[in-house]
C-alpha cells in the first residue's frame, strides 16, 4: 500500500523517502509529480516503471533555486537567467543543453533537459531544505488524466509508489509551459499557463509556438491526459443536438448557462473565467469518470490564443 502523507507533518520522511531511492508523489502548483532524486539514475528508472511510461520519454527536474540551473545544465543562455528569475518559483520549464554529468536515464537519452522551479510552498520547502533536486512526471499512470489532488494520486498508483505527499488541490492544475531555449530561436514546445507573449515581454524577442512539432518533451503525445470514458467535444449547438439524442447516456461537462435549464441527469458546470477553468478541468474529468454514463460530453471552450493550453490538453484527450 501507498502511505498518504501530511505536509503539516511528514515532509522529513519525504524526503527521507526519496533519499532512500523510493518514489513519492508530491504536490506542485501546476498537478502532482511522481519524483525520484535526480541524482539517483536507479531510482529515476522506476518512475518508468510505476507509470507504465517508454523510458525515451525525458522527465523535468525540479530544483528549489536558481543556483542549481549549473548542476543540471550547460551552455546556459542569459535568456534562462531572465525568465528564471522572471517566472520562478512558477509554471515554466526551461529546455536547456543537459550538464555532462545528467544521467541519460533522466532525459531519455537525450542531449537537452527540462528544468523548473515549482512554486508550491510544500515541494519548494521540501527541495530547498534538503537540496534535493528531484525528476518528477505526472502522478499517473502513462496517458491518463493528470492528477490535481492526493485522492486522484491514490486511485491511479496506489501499491505502484512508497507515499503521496498531500499538499492539497493543485492551484494552477495544468502542466507547465515548456520553452525551448537550446537554439537562437525560442519556442513554446507545450502550451501552459505562461504565454507566449508573457515569455516575449521579457526577452524582448519573438517567441513561436507551433502547433505540432517532433521535439521529445513531457505532453508531446497524440494521445494524452484521457479520463477512462471516451471523451467526445462539441461547439455549443452542436452540443445542445447531440444531448437530446443520447441525454441519458452521457455524462455532459459544459459552461454556457443554457445546459443548467436542461436538467440533464448527470452534468457538471466548469468556471466562465480560464484560470478557474484549468484549475478545475482534470477533477471535474475525474470525477465524471465515477458517474454512470457511457461517455463524457464537454462543450468546446473559447478558442483563443488564451486557452491554448486547456484545449491542447483536451486535443489529446479525446484523441
């Protein structure tokens, strides 16, 4: 059995934990990772394991301050120190060339390495009290629903890890921005809360964000971040249509407030605003995974440069 941990009391033995080689799910702002010591090339491994995760896919490590950029990566441009200190603690992974001494087995086999500085105060405590930098995916088995809460951590891994740290509900609730810096020309590799025109104001450059590319990085899957039922979307009316063929079949997810007049059996309303949207969106996934129901139906939020990530996210989804 997995231990559930409190980060009131048990973030020594967290620590302690991952000391020791054994893996712990732990709580950031973005969704919980499952985190092995970086330094650690045996215990790195076994997060391959315990997701069920091809081990040439490159995991992030976090670090709890920017001193710790050199001990994990070479060739650091300036551009990292600006947005570093710009955006960390936060959201954003850095993709830089990997310090000789980083173990292949943390980056897939590759030359290039993300790096992040998470923003939760109990991971950030953790990490900076002890020094530790840790290599952290996701906390769920490979290409389902992200986990926002300790409660989804334990239903997917439960038995497969040594503890969950319970931090709390995720704050942000999706996945980092990861941005390219390993050439002249930075680039958005996966969509995340800070934009890319956050990341232009502060390096004074332009910054692409293409809408598919090879690079191997976290996310970076056709299929991806799937609740267990099929997951179909649809614009507004087309959604209203589909829901008087198959109302008592689906579970249907929706903001406009026209779908609380239909007295659907099973719905749930997600927040107008896209914070709140992302913040929710993984749980509310979660959740209408428990309710009867042969599929999930969810009204296509806005499409606009805003909400890149939530519909990135729900691309894979439903893919």
């Amino acid at each position: 059995m997995t231990q559930l941990l409190s980060a009131l009391t048990d973030t020594t033995l967290a620590a302690e934990l991952l000391r020791a080689g054994e893996l712990v799910a732990v709580p950031t702002e973005t969704v919980y990772g499952l985190a092995a010591d970086a330094s650690n090339p045996d215990a790195v491994a076994q997060i391959f394991v315990a997701k069920g995760r091809p081990a040439n896919h490159p995991l992030i490590v976090h670090i709890g301050d920017i001193t710790k950029l050199s001990d994990w990566a070479r060739e650091i441009p300036p551009q990292a120190l600006l947005l570093a200190k710009a955006f960390w603690p936060g959201p954003l992974t850095l993709l830089l060339h990997k310090a000789d001494a980083v173990s292949p087995v943390v980056t897939g086999g590759k030359d290039s390495i993300g790096i992040r500085m998470p923003a939760h105060p109990v991971l950030l405590n953790l990490l900076q009290q002890t020094g530790l930098a840790v290599a952290a995916p996701s906390a769920n088995p490979y290409k389902k629903l992200s986990p926002t809460s300790a409660a989804q951590v334990i239903a997917g891994l439960n038995g497969r890890i040594a503890a969950v740290l319970d931090g709390g509900d995720c704050s942000v609730g999706l996945e980092s921005t990861i941005l390219d810096l390993t050439s002249d020309k930075p680039q958005v590799l996966r969509a995340g809360p800070i934009s890319a025109g956050e990341l232009e104001a502060v390096l004074g450059v332009a910054v692409s964000t293409p809408k598919s590319h090879n690079v191997a990085v976290p996310g970076n899957v056709k299929a991806h971040y799937q609740p267990g039922k099929p997951l179909k979307i649809f614009p507004k009316n087309e959604l209203l249509t589909a829901l008087q063929q198959s109302a008592d079949e689906v579970i249907c997810l929706y903001q406009s407030a026209e779908f609380a007049t239909l007295a659907l059996p099973q719905s749930r309303q997600l927040p107008q605003d896209k914070a709140g949207y992302a913040r929710l969106l993984y749980r509310v996934l979660f959740e209408a995974d428990a309710l009867p129901g042969r599929q999930i139906y969810l009204e296509q939020p806005p499409q606009t440069l805003e909400w890149d990530d939530v519909n990135d996210r729900l691309r894979r989804a439903c893919s």
